[in-house]
C-alpha cells in the first residue's frame, strides 16, 4: 500500500497546530514522525487515520483520495484501549468478520506471535502494561491491514518492556510487511525501527527533514552510523546543549 500525505494543515479555535506537511510511505516501508511536544505529530497521524477530517490538503492511500476511517489502516494508541469487559482473545476477535472458529484460530495464531500464549482467557485488569499493549499490537494486526499506524505505543512502557515490543514489532513487520506510520519522540527508537524518519518541527509543526536510513533490520544501538544521526536530529532539533547537560 502507498500513502501519501500532501499539503496537509490543520487548525484548532483559529490555531494552526500543522502546516503544509507533505511525505509518502512506500509499500512495506517504516516512517517515524519525530519531533518535541506539540509540533502536531500525532495530529497528522489522526487525519492519516480518518478519525480527524477538519484538516486542509489531501491524503490518497493507495492512489485513492481518503478522507474517512479506512478498513485496510489499523491503528495503536499509547494506550491499549481495550474493552474491560471482554478477554485477551475477544479483544482481539472484536471486529473480525466471519466464521467464529476461523475468527479464533486466527486471533490464536496472533496472540502466540506477541508472546500472549495462555493469556487468552484473562482480562484486561489481570494484564500488565506491556501484555496490554501487546494485546492491542494483535488486534490491530488480525485484520491484516495493508497499513499500520502506531501513536507513541510504547511511551508509557518502562525502558526493559519498551525495548522487548520494539523487536516484538520488527518480527511482526517481517511476517506481514505492512506499511508502518510511527509517531514518537524518541530518538533511539525512530533509528532502531524506522527506514526514513520525517522530522516536524516548530510551531505550527511543518516538514524540517527527511532522514533515510539505509541500514538492514535488526540493527545494533550502539552502530556509529546511528549514533551519528543521532547527533544530526539532535542538531536539528536544537536540542544538543540540552543532551550534553544530561
């Protein structure tokens, strides 16, 4: 699946939170949108998603103009959002079409491949933060669609559980190769996951640089390659004085 986002601004009570923002996902392909808070990250994410349609510019998936919630576009929040009232496995059935037992079978697959086997039955107040959110990775996942959309999912995960869903993610890539839109703002995560990173800056948040990176998956963190981007974002965002304080 294709996607590209053209022009595209938006504003809040006469504010404008994003400003001509402009950048295509190739099929397959792992953007990150990096930037501080309030540069309208996950604004753009949003009008991607067709949950936010007050937006100016125009957004075609799959050479097809898209201006509403897109069956073949999953989506994962920073927080798992799932139904209390349902378990792990119907959580991830909810909004399957077709037979129950192919439905189950299918879910039963995905639970096994977040490392949620034997989880099925539980609920979603048994479950730490990082099954929750592993539970929500599947349910996204189970319809297969072409295009995934992440905003900050692992923010609210301690360091060690972050670290695990980023190569629980890189796994689940390779086994279903959708289209990843990511939103973050954490560095060492957009070089471990992404192939280009899309830097919003500023206020209204607009386009400062396209980064691509052009190293093979799995990657190490300590690679001098990524560390020398990791200096040119840090530049980028002005926030290089700040990083040498720490």
């Amino acid at each position: 699946m294709s996607l590209t986002v053209e022009n595209v601004s938006r504003s809040f009570s006469g504010d404008k939170a994003v400003d001509n923002v402009s950048f295509t996902a190739k099929k397959g392909e792992i953007i990150g949108l990096l930037g501080t808070s309030g540069c309208g990250k996950s604004t753009v994410l949003r009008a991607i998603s067709g949950l936010d349609t007050g937006y100016e510019g125009t957004i075609t998936v799959n050479g097809l103009k898209s201006r509403s919630v897109n069956k073949d576009l999953g989506i994962i929040f920073q927080e798992p959002r799932l139904m209390p009232w349902l378990t792990v496995l119907d959580n991830v059935c909810f909004g399957l079409e077709g037979d129950k037992k192919e439905k189950k079978t299918k879910a039963l697959k995905l639970l096994q491949q977040v490392g949620l086997h034997g989880f099925e039955h539980y609920y979603p107040k048994q479950l730490s933060g990082g099954m929750a959110q592993r539970t929500a990775i599947a349910r996204a996942l189970v319809t297969e669609p072409e295009t995934l959309l992440l905003d900050e999912p692992f923010s609210a995960l301690d360091a060690f559980t972050k670290l695990q869903l980023q190569d629980m993610l890189l796994d689940l890539w390779n086994s279903y190769q959708p289209t990843m839109v990511i939103v973050t703002h954490d560095i060492d995560e957009a070089l471990y996951l992404c192939d280009r990173i899309i830097i919003l800056k500023g206020q209204p948040g607009s386009v400062h640089k396209n980064i691509e990176i052009n190293k093979q998956k799995p990657r190490s963190k300590a690679d001098p390659e990524l560390t020398k981007l990791k200096g040119e974002i840090l530049k980028a965002l002005e926030l290089e004085k700040k990083a040498a304080s720490f």
